[in-house]
C-alpha cells in the first residue's frame, strides 16, 4: 500500500487544528488505498497550537510534529515538513481551512495518472479583500511574464507533490525562496483541479503585508533576472540622455552663443540620477545580500522539539 503524506504548516492555529484533523481524518482512506501520515510544523506559535499537536500526537501515532525554535515563516515550515515526511507523495495543506481538505481525493486521481505535481488553483475566492486579491493577481503577472516560471494564473498554494519532486527538492536547499515555485520550476509532469478557496474557520490571518512583499522579492531575486537587466537599461538610459544633453549644450553655446542657465534644471537632473542610482544599487544589494545569505551556510530551520519522529 502507498503512503501520502500530509504537510501542514501552523503558526498559532490553535483554533483550527482540531477541525482540521477531524475532516482529513473523514476522507476514506480505505477506499483511496493509501496509508496516511500527517506531519505538523508548528512555526514557534505562542498560542495553544503545541499543545493540541501534542494531544493529537498523543492519541494518534499517525501524527508527527516539527517545533521551529522560532518563526521561520511558512515556507520554511513547508520545507521542513517534505524533508521530515516519508510517504510517496505528499499534500501541502494550510492549516487555516482555507484550502478544504476534501480536494485530496482529486489530486490523487491525478497523481496516479502518472502526474509528478498537482496544483490545486483558486478558482474562486472567499473572503478576500479587493488589495489582497490585487496584490496576488500582480505578483503572479509579474512571475510569469519576468521570472523562470510559469505559476498557475489565479495563484495556487495547495498541491499535491510526488516523491521523485522532494528528492530533488531536498538537493536545492535555497533559503530566501518560495518553495512552491521552486517546485514549479523543476519541470516535472504537472497538471491541476480548481477549487474555491474558503474563509479562515478561526482566528486573523497573520500573513501579513510585509511578509507578502518580502515574499515577492525573494521570488524575483531567486527565479528572475530582470531586475539586474533594468539596472544596465536604466544605466543605458541615463548615460545616452546625458550625451545628449551635453551635445545639446555645447550646440548651443557654440553656434548660438547662449549657454543654458538655471539652477532648477541642474537639481533635477542631478536628483533624477542619483535616485536612479540607488535604485541599480538596491537591486544589486538584494542580490548580494541573499548570495551572502546563503555562503554563510547557517541552517534554514532549528528545530526544538520532534514528536512521534
């Protein structure tokens, strides 16, 4: 009999892990023919979350817990969780009941069909306020048209991945990245089921703005080039327009004989620069940043506490 795994990621979610063991545990695994394993990573919560991981743990040998010895952020707990994990494939499943557990029968079908990664795309949308919804339609445009990948449309953060897919991604242990594109960026057979992606059962949501930006940068920085081919055009731009400027210049003084005055159009032309010139250093500096980042070799995740592994 084959084993899926069950990937979840929780940072104080107390008030959604019970429900959410209760329906994964109501799908019929006798019927799908698969053994089950379900392996929590609690990202350093400061709410109950432990202790009701350790209850389920306690009553279930099934259940597995990872504990960061602190928040290390979702993707980082994702990745944990699919080193940790031993089934044939496994499923990356939010803890917030966003994503409803009772789409894993349909990335089965799927995945025993011969298909290596099963995307479960957002169809439609919940809950959501018109700036999140923005700010994700823009992010995806800006991967798919500028980076390496080509994410689904209408974003997708619940899928189903094969074995092959987390031994290769256990040889790229990049940290500032997105885990879920850099699986789409492996290449493997691929394919999708939509769904409609709920409403948070309990509790705020703490995926905040600053995170989602953080996010964006990292993906372009790790799967895009473009920022660092802007810098050369912008570089191009401003060095042709000052050539320009100074044969305009030199024109007119020479022929006729009247020299271009004014202190105001000098600021401008010196402010415009430099800020160009900072924006070059800054996407220069990103990328040093994460290239030191990841010389120093210092770990992705600590974890404090495993149970049931």
């Amino acid at each position: 009999m084959r084993k899926l795994s069950i990937v979840v990621a929780a940072y104080n979610e107390a008030g959604n892990l019970p429900l959410l063991y209760q329906r994964v545990c109501a799908l019929d695994w006798v019927k799908l023919d698969l053994e089950v394993e379900f392996v929590f990573v609690d990202d350093h919560s400061s709410d109950g979350t432990l202790r009701i991981l350790r209850e389920l743990a306690a009553q279930d040998p099934r259940v597995k817990v990872l504990r960061f010895s602190k928040n290390f952020g979702s993707h980082k707990a994702f990745t944990a969780g699919l080193e940790h994990c031993t089934g044939d494939a496994a499923v990356i499943l939010a803890a917030d009941l966003q994503d409803p557990p009772e789409a894993i029968p349909q990335l089965i079908v799927k995945w025993r069909a011969g298909v290596k990664v099963v995307w479960a795309v957002r169809a439609a949308r919940e809950g959501v306020s018109m700036i999140d919804q923005l700010f994700a339609n823009f992010y995806y445009r800006l991967m798919r048209k500028y980076a390496e990948v080509q994410p689904p449309r209408e974003g997708a953060d619940f899928l189903l991945a094969d074995r092959c897919v987390l031994q290769e991604l256990r040889a790229a242990p990049e940290k500032n990245t997105s885990v879920l594109l850099l699986i789409q960026w492996m290449g493997f057979p691929q394919d999708f089921i939509n769904y409609t992606k709920g409403t948070r059962h309990s509790g705020r949501s703490n995926w905040t703005f600053a995170k989602k930006l953080k996010l964006a940068i990292d993906s372009l920085a790790s799967f895009s080039y473009a920022p660092i081919r802007l810098a050369s055009l912008m570089g191009l731009f401003f060095g042709a327009t000052g050539f320009i400027y100074a044969f305009f210049i030199a024109t007119r003084a020479i022929w006729w004989s009247n020299p271009v005055q004014g202190w105001p159009a000098l600021m401008c032309v010196v402010l415009i620069t430099a800020g160009a010139q900072l924006l070059i250093l800054g996407a220069l500096g990103e990328y040093l940043w994460r290239n030191y980042d990841e010389t120093r070799s210092r770990p992705r995740f600590i974890i404090e506490e495993r149970i049931n592994l």
